[in-house]
C-alpha cells in the first residue's frame, strides 16, 4: 500500500495543475466500491490519501463484497436512496444508473485531464456514455483469457497418457472446448509433480451475478456466429437464447466436467478457482480476468508465476446459427469468440453533487485522479485487479523495465489484445437490469449443477424468468437500448 500511495503522490502533477491547495476543504465525500481480494477500494484509499491532503477534501468509504455488490447498487436504484457521491461501477450497469439520470456527465476538464482519446477503441463510446453523454472514468479493461499451465502441457508422461486413452492429436494446450473436455477427462486421477493434475476448473456457486460470465465462456465459442453480433438475446424481439443449443451444450458441459474436477468443486465460485485453486497450483485450465496474469507474478500467494501461459478464450469446431438453427462449421477452421465480459471498472460521480459547485467539483477531481494515466499504468501492472485499457498500456518494454519477464508480459497483453480486437468478440450489453437477468441465471443453475433438472429444462426456466424480467422492464425499450449496445 505505501507503493501505491507514493505512486499517488508523484501522480498529483495533473491535479494540482487545475486545483489549488486546500480548494476542497470542508468538503465530505462518500465513496462506494468493492473490497474483492483486499483491492478495488483498498488501493483507492491510498491512492487518494495525497489528493486529500493536498485538497483539503475528506472521504468516507463504503466497501462491498463482490456477492454483495449487486444487491446493494440495485437497492439504491429502485429506493432512489443514492447515499454515496462517487461509485466504482462496470459498463453493464450503465443502463441502470445513467438511463434513470443518477450519474453527473463528466465535465471537459476531466476527458482533457484523463487523455480519454487514450482509451482502447472497444472501451470508447458508446461504454461509458449515455444518449451522447460521457459518465465514465475508466480504470479497468475487461476480458474473459485463457490461462494455463505451460508445464502441464509439455509433460512427456501425460503426453503418453493422452496418447494412451487414443486420442490422436499432439499432447498441448487446447485450442477449441471440445479439446478441453478431452483433457479434463483424461487428466482424472493422474499425478504431477507428486500431486494430483486436474484440467479445466469451473467455477458454479453463485457469486452476485458476477459468476454468469464464466458459463458465458464456455458458451460464447458455440453462441457468437460471425454472421450475428447478437449472442444474449435475439435482436428484434429480446427473444432469450440461454435455452438454444449452443447455450445448453455449454450447461451440459459444466456437468459433464464436474465429475472430473476436485471433489467439491460444485462449491467453488470464480474467487476460489483463481486465487485459492489455479494460482495455489490445483488445476491446469482457467478462464478469468486479468487479475490471475498480475498475481501469478507478481505475489507471493502464487506458485505458478513461471509455468502460467495465456490465449484468448478456446473456440469450438461449429458454432450454432440461431437464424437457421443449425450447427455450421466455418471455412476458416473453429470459431473463437472471446468474452469481453463486465467492460471493466469504471469511476463515476452522483448527480446528487450536481447542485454543490464545491463538491461537483471534488469529486470529478478524486475520480480523474484515479483514472490518470501515469497512475493507471501502475495499477495495470501491479496485481490491482485492474486490466490494461488504454493503448498506452500496451508498450511491451516498459512492462520489462519493471520486472516482467518478456515472453511472459507479450503472452500475457497478447492475450487481451486478441480478446479487445477480436472480430467476433462477444460483447456485453449495456441495459438496464442486466445484472438481474444474470443473477436468475445463477440461482437456476445451482439447480442444475446440483442435478435437481436437466440442462435443458432449467435453461428453459431462465429463459422463462428473462421474459418475465423483459416484460417488467419494457420489452420494446429494450430491444432499443439492446440495438444500441451492440451497435445494430
């Protein structure tokens, strides 16, 4: 922490340039963010200990879980009892906070003072605007990559192994889902380096929403046809496709792995599969966000930081036409569409503090100090939890200057550039509600990861309660704001 808050410190060039010394004094500001990992708000507190200082203003902060992050934001949206001035808060729930005018729009000052223009293309309007308004300061770039024990996959005995249970194809990294399968089968029981080897690691305890994305990718290779930038729902009629094929394969395939992962898996969210699994050494497969690539190398809770390797998200040999419902294979080989799931963090400000000049003022000072630039190429580099998002970011030897090991840090940035620029990548859309369609998807696949129903039947009862939850929101307003997010 103290790191960070001498980062801060030699990062307030920017602030003091528009703000005098003391300008903010008297001035309270609540703050509301996560606490995931000891990180998000945790690392805010100290990057924003010289900005209070030199401003006079003081913060208060509320901290969040990440199951409980949700619940909480959508509590003061349907209460309309907003009791916090600046939130750290992801694209998806644009169309909750910006759609009902609770977000304050960013003011020139601050596009000119963050170098907005520096953001990676997919992360620039429309996310973080609404109805041509800009609201957000990004801090965070989000995808779903494949990470991966390089050791695993140049083993000689497991090797013979694979060729042993007649499979054909070469010992290596899987490069479709199909192929993931087929390792996670074969890797049952089998030791390496004197302890059990185990493949792919779901993740199928409920996590507030926030855990949907991990069945989004198994999904999205099945789900996102090139021919169709709709993947969630259909475009014309907000139609659920949670219960087509593509969807309920990637359900079956939860189930068909299961068995073959560690013996309580059913009970592990994605926190556990990344932090308490993967990065503790159990398991070879892992999709997550950026979050793994930094603490594999860069904390001492990680045992793989020389073995771990990146990729985008696997594809699949078909992928299924929702328009003709058939399976097509492609010309050009598996399809791939990576998951760019969440659209990172963002900082935003309450419209509440738009009657206080003083305070308006504060907290657009506090969010654009957070999401400078010279800070934000710490954070991306520290393990922040952050993700690279600005093409600045993106410059391979200054990540070398600071330790990263070379072939490590071009996998990794690689990874997320093949995922940020993909042709077919899966995006998110940005409407309103989006979090509670994702949190009845939750509660209906515990039911089916704990066999009470099959694939089928409980992704036809999702799609059920999405209709509902469509017909309560507005159904033709959504497919608007649907259009719109994907840019249609």
């Amino acid at each position: 922490m103290q790191t960070g808050r001498r980062s801060a410190t030699l990062c307030l060039g920017p602030t003091k340039a528009s703000i005098k010394e003391g300008e903010f004094k008297g001035v309270e500001l609540s703050f509301m963010g996560l606490n995931n990992q000891n990180l998000h708000n945790l690392l805010f507190r100290g990057f924003l200990k010289p900005w209070e200082a030199y401003t006079g203003a003081k913060i208060a902060w509320i901290d969040l879980a990440q199951a409980d992050y949700n619940p909480r934001l959508q509590q003061a949206i349907a209460t309309g009892t907003v009791d916090f001035d600046i939130l750290e808060m992801g694209a998806p729930f644009e169309g909750d906070v910006c759609g009902k005018g609770l977000a304050s729009e960013m003011p020139d000052w601050v596009k000119k003072q963050i170098d907005i223009d520096d953001y990676v293309d997919y992360l620039k309007p429309p996310v973080g605007t609404w109805n041509g308004k800009t609201y957000r300061v990004t801090i965070d770039g989000d995808c779903h990559n494949f990470n991966y024990r390089t050791d695993v996959f140049s083993d000689p005995a497991l090797a013979k192994a694979w060729k042993d249970a007649g499979n054909a194809s070469e010992w290596g990294v899987p490069k479709t889902w199909q192929q993931v399968q087929a390792v996670t089968k074969v890797l049952k029981g089998k030791k390496f380096k004197n302890q059990n080897v185990f493949g792919y690691l779901d993740a199928p305890k409920p996590w507030g929403g926030f855990g949907f994305y991990f069945l989004g990718s198994r999904a999205s290779a099945y789900a996102k046809h090139p021919d169709d930038k709709a993947w969630l729902f259909d475009i014309d009629t907000m139609k659920p496709r949670i219960n087509n094929p593509a969807w309920v394969r990637a359900i079956q395939d939860v189930i068909d792995a299961l068995p073959f992962e560690p013996a309580d898996q059913l009970n592990a969210d994605p926190n556990t599969t990344g932090f308490q699994q993967f990065l503790a050494g159990i398991g070879s497969m892992i999709p997550w966000w950026g979050d793994i690539g930094q603490v594999a190398k860069a904390s001492d809770t990680s045992v793989v930081g020389d073995v771990v390797g990146f990729d985008i998200l696997p594809g699949s040999d078909d992928v299924y036409n929702s328009k003709t419902g058939q399976w097509d294979k492609l010309a050009s080989g598996p399809n791939h569409s990576p998951n760019c799931a969440y659209l990172g963090w963002g900082i935003y400000v309450m419209a509440r503090v738009n009657g206080d000049e003083k305070k308006h003022k504060a907290a657009w000072s506090a969010a654009a100090h957070l999401g400078g630039k010279d800070l934000s190429l710490w954070m991306v580099m520290y393990p922040s939890g952050f993700q690279a998002h600005r093409t600045s970011h993106f410059q391979f030897d200054e990540w070398v200057a600071a330790g990263y090991d070379k072939k490590y840090i071009t996998s990794y940035l690689n990874s997320q550039l093949g995922s940020y620029n993909h042709p077919n990548r899966a995006v998110e859309p940005r409407i309103p509600g989006i979090f509670q369609y994702y949190s009845i998807a939750e509660d209906e696949l515990t039911k089916i990861f704990a066999g009470k129903v099959d694939a089928q039947t409980g992704a036809n009862n999702i799609a059920a309660a999405w209709e509902k939850l469509t017909d309560q929101i507005g159904r033709e307003r959504q497919i608007g704001l649907y259009k719109a997010s994907l840019a249609v």
